[in-house]
C-alpha cells in the first residue's frame, strides 16, 4: 500500500511518498538527498509551482526527519453535522474554514476539539466520534517554522442550533451548509480542509 504524507504551505503541497500521487496536476519532483525544509520553504516565493513530491523507500522516517526540524503545535478542530444533515462552516481571514485551534497545555486533544468548536461557533456538542484524519501546515511565527499538527474529529449537534461566531478569533461569519453547498464553499477554502471533507466522502 503506498505510502503518503502532506504538508500545506499557504496554497503550496509538499508531498511525502512511496511514489509520484496520481491525480496530481503538475507536480514537482524533489531531490531528496539534500533537501532541506527551510530552503525549500524561502524559495516557494519564488516559484509559480504548486504541488512538490519527495520520493522515499522509507516515507514516514523521512517525514519524522523533517518534522524534528521544525516547531510543533497541536491543534484540534470538528467537522459538525446537524440535525438536517447541514455541516458547520466558519469565514475567517477571507476564506471558508472549520471551527478549530490550539490545544491547551495538559488537555486532551479531543477534549480540546470539542472546546474550540463550542468557543468559536456558540453551539453545544451532543457527540463526538472518533478522528476522521489529521492534517498538517506551517507558517511562520516570527523567525521560526512552525508545523501545526491538526487532529479533526467528526461531531454533532441536536437540533440546528444558531451559531454565534466569536468575532474577537477573526470569524466574521458562521454558517449551515447542506451538502450540495459545500461545492461553493470549496472554491474559497484551503487545500487541507478538503482533506476533512474528502475523509467525510463530502467532496
């Protein structure tokens, strides 16, 4: 079975595999031997390219090498269905999002998935399930990489509650969307919230 891994860079994706990931428009084959994080990251200014691949026989040591060189934050977040079968969606810095954050120090991180659900969005989580994937992304905090490792668990509400968007975390709106309306919302979203939502056979 093959072997892949994936780390978003703004709208960038640097792929950890076994092989070249089908489906992938364009993709940029990496030197694995001397590639380092932290020149890659300065040079994707520079470059129209999207899509990156580093091929390895040994995929997930690689991708463990890699996130040792870097700053590792926790984050948790949900993919929230309610009673009609509509899917919670936040718009934050000019984009689609799900509801989610950093995990608190000493908190579980599915308890911190549900609290950053119910903070930013107003509502009261009845159930949550299992973890339906994890994703990765870094971004720069002030003269450090950081690699904030997501964990995205599905939950659900009773009833279709109003939603109050916690305007002071920079969400300017939250909304239901049933499924044949996140088609629009997917056009003005992250590359990585597509990876919830394909784990969810939403997209």
């Amino acid at each position: 079975m093959a072997q892949k891994y994936r780390i978003y860079i703004n709208d960038n994706t640097l792929f950890i595999a076994d092989t070249v990931p089908r489906q992938i428009d364009k993709i940029q084959q990496l030197d694995t031997e001397d590639f380092d994080f932290q020149t890659f990251y300065r040079n994707l200014k520079l470059s129209k390219q999207k899509n990156y691949v580093l091929i390895s026989k040994k995929p997930q040591e690689l991708f463990q090498a890699i996130k040792k060189k870097l700053t590792i934050i926790k984050a948790a977040g949900g993919l929230v269905e309610n009673a009609n079968g509509e899917f919670l969606f936040i718009f934050r810095n000019k984009k689609w999002d799900l509801p989610k954050g950093k995990v608190e120090k000493e908190e579980k991180i599915k308890t911190a998935a549900v609290r950053e659900v119910e903070e930013e969005c107003g509502v009261k989580i009845e159930r949550r399930d299992d973890r339906l994937c994890k994703t990765y992304h870094v971004y720069e905090l002030g003269n450090k990489l950081i690699l904030k490792r997501t964990s995205w668990y599905k939950m659900w509400v009773k009833g279709a509650p109003k939603l109050i968007p916690q305007k002071d975390e920079g969400i300017t709106s939250a909304v239901w969307v049933n499924p044949l309306g996140i088609q629009g919302k997917i056009k003005n979203t992250y590359p990585l919230i597509l990876d919830v939502l394909k784990a969810e056979n939403l997209v």
